[in-house]
C-alpha cells in the first residue's frame, strides 16, 4: 500500500526571522507567503489557521528565499520584495486595496488612506470618509505586513496612524525606507 498525497493537504513552513524591528514570524507555502507576523510566529500561525488543509512541513527553498529577502531588506540592500504572495487570505475590497498598495506605493514612497482608496475608484465608498475608513480596516486585517507595505500608509495630514506592530515599529520602518526623518531609536 503507496501513501498518495490527499488533494485537500497542503505543505506550510513557518520560520522566525530576527530583525530590527523584533521578530517576524512568516508562513510560506508552496504558493507563496502567506502571512507575515510582527512580533513573531504567533501572528503569522494565527492567521494560517484560518485556512483549512494546511499541515506542517519543509519548505526549505521558500522559507530561505523570504529569509534572504528580508535580510537585504533590512540591510538597506532591497528595495522591492519578489517573494511571491500567496493571496488566499487577502479576497475582495480588501485584496483589490492591497494589491494597490503593493503595485504602486514603492520603497520611501507614502500614500494616504483616501489617496488609496482613490487608487481603486472607490473615494466615495460609504461618504466622504468611508473610503479611507474601509482602507483602514483592509489595512488593519492585512496578512502580509512588509510584503504588502502598509507601514507606507499614513493619515491624510501625514501624521503616523494605525499599525499592527505599533506607531514606533512604523516610524522605524518608514525611516528605514527614508521616507520620515531617522531620529534617535
């Protein structure tokens, strides 16, 4: 008797990357990444378990590959990640906004809420607010932190506002990327 591999399994990796900011926690699958965790593996396992199928496994080519990327990242050497992004936790509004951001938004670069928002078509989605209010909350569920820079969006006065890892690990990695002033960490 062969053991044949069930359609409805799929192969995960997780791996915790140490960086600057404090740990990510990332979840890789053959696909792509699939979630990013700020502040370690917890967030990252967290959102993977929302997906059914998905079992524990090597990945060893992903996982190195995200870790690479990552690393240049933060050393100032990498200015747009080419890891692929598995999309299965991003649908809708909320993909479509994310996939903005991502395409257009670009390393040192910043975009408003409503400016994003604008980028879909959609600046008058629930009034005049709405449509930065639902970019927030596509912001605030995004699975793919970096990947997908939301640390890149900011409050129509510029002002810092709204991050899964907190104000000050944007700040740094707005700084990081030039686009806010270094001051003392």
């Amino acid at each position: 008797m062969t053991d044949k591999p069930r359609p409805d399994v799929e192969t995960c990796a997780s791996v915790e990357v140490p960086t600057p900011i404090g740990p990510l926690g990332v979840v890789v699958t053959a696909r792509g990444v699939l979630a990013v965790g700020l502040g370690g593996l917890e967030g990252a396992e967290h959102a993977a378990r929302t997906m059914r199928g998905l079992v524990p496994g090597a990945l060893p080519g992903p996982v190195e590959r995200v870790r690479a990327e990552l690393g240049e990242y933060f050393d100032e050497a990498r200015q747009r990640f080419t890891v692929p992004i598995d999309w299965r936790l991003s649908s809708g509004y909320a993909r479509e906004v994310r996939a903005a951001l991502a395409a257009n938004v670009g390393y040192g670069e910043t975009i408003s809420y409503g400016g994003l928002a604008r980028l879909v078509s959609d600046a008058d989605v629930e009034g005049p607010d709405g449509a930065a209010r639902a970019v927030g909350r596509a912001m605030a569920t995004n699975p793919v932190p970096l990947l997908v820079p939301c640390h890149r969006v900011l409050a129509a006065d510029g002002s810092l506002h709204g991050f899964g890892g907190g104000l000050e690990m944007k700040r740094r990695l707005l700084a990081l990327e030039g686009a806010v002033p270094a001051t003392l960490f």
